[in-house]
C-alpha cells in the first residue's frame, strides 16, 4: 500500500489520522473490531458482540456496537479520504 514506508511507519500514520477524528473511547472500541476481525474473520454484528470484551448485556452490547459502527467520525469523507489522499501523495 505504501511501497517505501515500513510497517511501523504506516501503522503511525494510520494512528495519527485515527487519533485526530475519534474520541480515545472511540479509538480503542476500533482497535478491539479490528483484532476481533483478524482472531475470529466474522463480521455478523451477533458474532462480534458476543465476543466483544465489554462488562455489558449481551443485547447493550448489540447496540452500542450498532451505534459505534453508525458514527459519523467513520465516515468515508472524515476519515478514510485523508488516509486515501497521503496513499497517492507517497
């Protein structure tokens, strides 16, 4: 993806920009759907809330990921265009 960068200064600039639009409460929530989605490789929101690591009910937890999942912060405009836009600049 970024050809002359290594692995731990892609990772810094996904954090950098991850950082900048998400609240820590946030970041953290989707750095725990990312190691899911490696561990487990589902993506049904049953799945992931059932194994999601949150000292809730399972159904509060439904919601919360559903309500997560719907922030306008993920959006492809706010947040994957300047990620998009650095790729092409590299």
């Amino acid at each position: 993806m970024f050809p002359g960068l290594s692995a731990t200064l892609r990772e810094q600039f996904y954090q950098t920009v991850l950082e900048t639009h998400l609240t820590p409460g946030q970041y953290l929530t989707l750095q725990l759907l990312i190691l899911l989605l490696q561990r487990y490789r589902n993506v049904r929101l049953s799945d992931l809330a059932e194994r999601f690591p949150q000292p809730i009910k399972y159904p509060s937890r439904v919601r919360s990921l559903q309500r997560f999942l719907d922030l306008h912060q993920l959006s492809a405009k706010l947040l994957w265009f300047p990620i998009i836009k650095q790729i092409i600049k590299q």
